[in-house]
C-alpha cells in the first residue's frame, strides 16, 4: 500500500468553561489543530493530528500545515507503507521527514500517527497490536489536571474531581511561589490525604523557589514535581531532586531520546513525561520508553490537550508499552473532555479519570470530516 495523497485542515475548538487551563505557559482558552488525513493508492484512510501550541513547541497550524503541504508530504507520496514490519515502515517514514526538517514534533507526530492507523486497518488490526500487543487492559486511568487557579476555584475544582472519581490531581504552579503554595494546600486539603497530588512548574520556577516550595509543601506530600526548572539546564533540575528527595519527572525539556540521555546523564529525574505529540511520533516515544526502561526509570504521558485522534495515540502507546507507568502515576490522556464537541463519529469513552480505547483496526477513531471543514482555523 502506498501513500496517494494528504489533506491537512487547521481547525480551532474551544475548551469548555470550567476547563480551560491557567499554567506558567499562560492562559489557554482554545486550542488550534491541523488535523491530516492521508489517503492510499487502494483507499485507505488514515487520520492524524498535530496539536499547534506555539509557547510549547514553537509550532502553530500556519507553520505546521506549510510544513506539511511543502515539505513533508511530498516526500512521503509513494512511500510504502507494508505491514510485514510495520516498523520498518515507520523508521522510513521518519528518516524522510528527519532529513528534510529538524524539530517540527507535531507536524511529524500527526504523519506518524496517520501512518500506523493506516497499517492497522491494512493488517485488520489496532495499533497496540502493531506495536506488540497489549500488555495492560484497554481502559487507561487519568489525572487531572487543574489550572493556577485562585484558590476559590481551585477548592471547588477540587471538590468537583473527587467527585468524579480521580485518584491524582495535578496542580498547575510555577508563577507567583506564595501563590502556588497556596493554591497546592488548599487542593491538598480538599482531596484529603489519600490521593495523590502532583505539581507542575511548566519550567516556570528556578532551583531555588522550587527548593524551597517544595520544603514549604512537606505536609502535602507531593508525589511528584513536574519540570520544575527552565528547558535545557539539566543541573538546575537535579539540583531540585537532590535537594528535596521529591520524585522529578521530567516533561518539557524531554522531547528526543538525546534529551532522555542526557537527562540520565545528569542524575536529572526520576521519571519521565512522553506522549507521541511532543515526540514526533508513536515510535519515537516508545524509543525514550525503552531507553529509561533499561535505566530503571519509569514513564507516563503528558499532554497538550490532545483531540481524539491523538489522544487515541496515546492510548496505543500505552496499551502497548510496558513502562509507561499509569497504574502508579496517571498520565494525562482525557484531552477530548475538555472540548465543547468533538470530532469523531463514535468518540473515545472519556468518564472521569478513565479513558477507553478501542480494538477496532488503526487508531479506533472514524473521523468526522465535516465537523473539522465547519471549524476552520484562518
Ligand atoms: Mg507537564
């Protein structure tokens, strides 16, 4: 089967009210995708998704779909694509597109993405079967995620995700420390003790403020620290480890496997953030995966508030990958909650902190194309 032709459709959503998301990246009321179909010489359809954030990754839906419309898919049309191996298929897919631009994750992630559900539907399969078969149930626990609030809202939020089930809450923090310190009592005090509580910094804090957050936060038992420090200084975050004896997970400074070696090279973490977005691809994260396995360093997924077809490809991943820990630390895999409708015709059941994936063949996502044409993002 060969690579005919890709279609690319930048599309802008809406969160939902009581969703939207306040971090040290800023405020994010909607979210802008490109979502990408490609199609084969016998009429297959695979779809994928590159969700554009440019304060994350540097890329927005006019970059990711003019590096895909003039750059990478006209590379990729007639490559093969054969289910005997799929991932020889994959690695050359990736070589291509690796070649002719560097960086440009999500662009890559979405063609990656559309790549393996077209070789699963080829092989009448789902992804977790290409990559190995599963190897923990189909449903996926979650946390959530709760923007820096104020603490008003934050305590009712709180409230809200108890009631809902979640067992781990992620707080968003790394502005204002007294803020933050505040905001993360007050969750702690309205999830009760049992639960389990994790921050995230979003790079916004220096070793320092996050030391001594962490040392003000000692009665809240925080599970774990997400990327306190800035993108790139792997001493400041092992600094931050050593110092505090909180586990350290690793996420936005994490993007390929150099970032993962040189973060093991650095004592830097004790876990660390993936999902196929931020990593150019499926593979490419079950590579980091692997390579932190080989080191005892355990894995979950992050997000950026993936829409179905993408958070479908999270879920294969980690269906398929042993070391992405979720029954001990829950990734962040409900992105299609947090959006006022969505996009596939039998969308991914989302209840609570679970997500279910499909065993139906590809990515388990039947894509409705009119509601992508009716929310064009010019
Ligand atoms: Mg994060």
């Amino acid at each position: 089967m060969r690579i005919a032709s890709i279609e690319t459709y930048p599309v802008r959503i809406p969160l939902k009210a009581d969703h939207r998301m306040i971090s040290a990246l800023g405020r994010h009321d909607e979210s802008q995708f490109v979502v990408v179909r490609v199609l084969t010489d016998n009429v297959l359809e695979g779809a994928g998704e590159a969700t554009a954030t440019p304060r994350w990754s540097g890329e927005t839906v006019w970059g990711v779909k003019a590096m895909i419309d003039r750059v990478l898919a006209p590379a990729l049309f007639g490559m093969d694509l054969n289910t005997d191996d799929p991932f020889v298929s994959i690695k050359a897919i990736d070589a291509r597109m690796d070649a002719l631009a560097i960086h440009n994750w999500f662009a890559k992630s979405a063609l990656e993405m559309a790549c393996w559900d077209l070789l699963g539907k080829q092989a009448g399969k789902p992804v977790y079967d290409l990559l190995g078969g599963p190897c923990r149930p189909l449903v996926i626990p979650s946390r959530f995620s709760m923007g820096a609030y104020d603490l008003t809202t934050a305590k009712r939020r709180a409230k809200e995700l108890v009631a809902q089930g979640f067992d781990t809450v992620k707080v968003k923090v790394g502005g204002e420390v007294k803020q933050d310190i505040a905001r993360v009592r007050t969750v702690r005090q309205e999830i009760g003790p049992e639960r389990k509580l994790v921050i995230d910094a979003n790079c916004g804090w220096s070793a320092e403020t996050a030391i001594h957050a962490l040392h003000e936060l000692r009665d809240c038992h925080v599970l774990i620290m997400e990327q306190p420090t800035p993108d790139g200084d792997y001493e400041a975050i092992a600094h931050v480890r050593r110092e505090t004896g909180v586990k350290v997970m690793a996420d936005d400074m994490c993007f390929n496997l150099t970032h993962a070696r040189e973060l093991l090279r650095n004592d830097a973490c004790d876990l660390i953030s993936v999902y196929p977005g931020k990593n150019g691809g499926i593979r490419k994260s079950r590579e980091i995966v692997e390579f932190a396995a080989r080191h005892d360093i355990g894995c979950t997924v992050g997000s950026n508030l993936e829409w179905d077809i993408a958070t479908a490809a999270m879920g294969h991943l980690i269906v398929a990958t042993p070391n992405l820990l979720v029954e001990e630390y829950p990734g962040d895999i409900h992105g299609p909650a947090y959006y006022e409708f969505g996009i596939a015709k039998k969308p991914l059941r989302v209840d609570g902190p679970e997500t279910e994936i499909t065993d139906r063949p590809g990515l388990g996502i039947d894509v409705d194309w009119d509601v992508v044409r009716r929310n064009p993002c010019q």
